[in-house]
C-alpha cells in the first residue's frame, strides 16, 4: 500500500502545469483530487514517476452561464458542482450525480476532470455527460481542442486525451423547458460504484418524444450511448408502454461484465429495469 517512489512538482497555472508535462513526457501524471490516481500508485496499477499537481490551480475551478452552454472547469470538485445554484437551476440532474459520488469528504477534493479523465466505467459522471451531450476541451502547448463526448470513452480507464493534454473545461448544452433528464445509479453496497448505471435526456415535442438520448455504466466496460434505444423512442408518446418497449432493447449486442457480486444475466436484467425507472423519473409519470 505505498507508492513507488515519484518526484513531485507543484504547478500554480494552467500553462505552467502543461510545460511540465511536455517536458516531463509520459512518465508524467496530473494530480488534481488524488481520489483515483493516488489509490492507483497505492497498489501499483499506476507507477508515474513524476506528479505534476494541478490542485491549486484557481483558473480551472469555475462554474459558468455562457450562452447555451454552462462550462465547467476541469478542477471544479464534485461538492462544487452539487452545490452550485447554476447547475442546480439549468442542469439539476448533473447536481443530482455529483451527490450520487462516494461521501463528502471525497466530494470535497474529487475534479469532474479528473474524474472523466480516468474513465472508470463504473463511475458516475459518464452516462450523465454522455446523456447531456457534453464537449471536452482538451488543452496542450501545442494546441486546444474540442471532443464531442460520444468520442471520449475509449476503454475502461482510457478516455480520448493525449499524454499532454490538460481537460480543462467541460461544455453542457443548457436544458430547455422541454427537455427533461434524470439519473440514477444502483451502487455497490461496499464500494458505491455503479454496479449499472443509466442516464437520460428526452426531449418531447407535447405528448411525443422528439430526441433521445439514453446513456449507461457500470455493466459495460465503457460507457456508452444507446443509439438503439434512442431511436426506438423517437416519434413514440412519452408513456409506460413506449417505455417498456424499449426496455427490451437495452443492452442489445453489449458484452456484459460480471463478477461475483452481480453476475452478467442479473446486470443485464437490472439494466431494463433501471432504464425503466430513470425514464419514469425523467417524465415523471
Ligand atoms: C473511497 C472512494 C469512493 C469513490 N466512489 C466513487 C463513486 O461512487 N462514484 C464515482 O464516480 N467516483 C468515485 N470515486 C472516485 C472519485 O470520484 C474521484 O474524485 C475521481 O474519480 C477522480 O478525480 P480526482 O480529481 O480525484 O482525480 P485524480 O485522482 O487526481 O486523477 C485521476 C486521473 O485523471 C488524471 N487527471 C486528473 N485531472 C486531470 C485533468 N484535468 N486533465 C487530464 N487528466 C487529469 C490524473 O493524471 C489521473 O490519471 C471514489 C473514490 C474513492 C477513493
């Protein structure tokens, strides 16, 4: 439980932290909350021999209304975000996740960038971004650039960022009054990560759903947007009937973890199930 040794380097700004990483190469890693990285080199899955910590870093910690779009810095804790009358207001279901993670004291020092940066795919934020059809910017010395988020989750613990490259903002759409989104993870009772986790954002045209956008965790080893299911919804009247329906759809051709805890079958079936009940909290019906 003690790290291989590591130097360590204090950064005070965004472009300080990026020349170090450029200089320092990929046997470099950002530390922003430690709340992942840190238990990582813990047990030795991650051996950097150089942290660069970004924690201090001010002008990547804010919460903004910018036009259509609230954008987020990529330091911004969990507890911030949670908190904030912003979010609370113009994107509740985002404040909803954030108090879904772990307890307050990891709230309290956990980054929404570190946290998409480590694309644990039993983590809460993904689905959520990935329904709320979220932009990354990435930023380097070279450049600046932006990600759609259906192109951020590579693999389990692999997200679309180059060894030198900083998440510093997060980009959320606005939520329209006739768009409704909810979230809801079922957690492991030992460890609160999401044994399955599903998030949507409908938009509905009156009675009828006119976009779809229907995002899960937890069962897969990434987090993935469900075209299949979002397509079915489209056109439908936004009731328990369409719903059901398109229960039957979730998970179609996904390879389902499993483990001793919740087997494959049971996450699968728990996945309808909750697809089911996030979509009811999202209508509210
Ligand atoms: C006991 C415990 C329970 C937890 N429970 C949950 C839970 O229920 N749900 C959940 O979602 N999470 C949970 N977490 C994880 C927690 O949310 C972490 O805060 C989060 O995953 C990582 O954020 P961090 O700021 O701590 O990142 P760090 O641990 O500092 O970094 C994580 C990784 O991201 C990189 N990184 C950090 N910031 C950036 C950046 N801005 N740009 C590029 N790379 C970056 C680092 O180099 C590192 O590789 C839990 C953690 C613990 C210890």
């Amino acid at each position: 439980m003690i790290p291989a040794p590591f130097e360590y380097y204090k950064a005070n700004s965004t472009d300080e932290a990026l020349k170090l990483i450029r200089d320092f190469g990929e046997e470099a890693k950002f530390l922003a909350g430690g709340q992942s990285l840190i238990p990582m080199m813990k047990v030795r899955f991650a051996r950097p021999t150089k942290l660069i910590d970004i924690s201090k870093v001010q002008e990547l910690r804010y919460i903004s209304l910018d036009g259509d779009y609230i954008k987020i810095g990529g330091l911004t804790t969990h507890r911030e975000l949670e908190k904030s009358s912003i979010i609370i207001e113009k994107i509740p279901v985002l404040a909803h996740c954030a108090h879904e993670i772990a307890d307050i004291q990891i709230r309290n020092v956990g980054t929404i960038g570190g946290s998409l940066a480590h694309a644990d795919p039993s983590a809460d934020y993904p689905p959520v971004v990935l329904a709320l059809n979220a932009v990354i910017v990435a930023k380097s010395i070279a450049q600046e650039r932006e990600i759609p988020i259906n192109d951020f989750f590579l693999e389990a613990f692999t997200a679309e960022l180059r060894p030198d490259e900083l998440l510093v903002e997060i980009k959320i759409p606005v939520m329209k009054p006739n768009e409704k989104a909810a979230y809801i993870k079922i957690g492991h009772p030992a460890t609160g990560f999401s044994v399955v986790n599903c998030a949507v954002k409908i938009t509905l045209d009156k009675e009828k759903i006119e976009k779809a956008r229907v995002a899960f965790g937890g069962f897969v080893t990434v987090p993935y947007l469900d075209e299949k299911v979002g397509e079915f919804l489209i056109g439908k009247p936004a009731n328990i009937d369409t719903i059901t329906q398109a229960s039957e759809l979730v998970a179609e051709g996904r390879e389902v973890i499993g483990d001793y805890y919740a087997d494959a079958d049971y996450r699968r079936h728990l996945a309808k199930s909750v697809f089911v009940r996030v979509m009811k909290k999202a209508l509210e019906i």
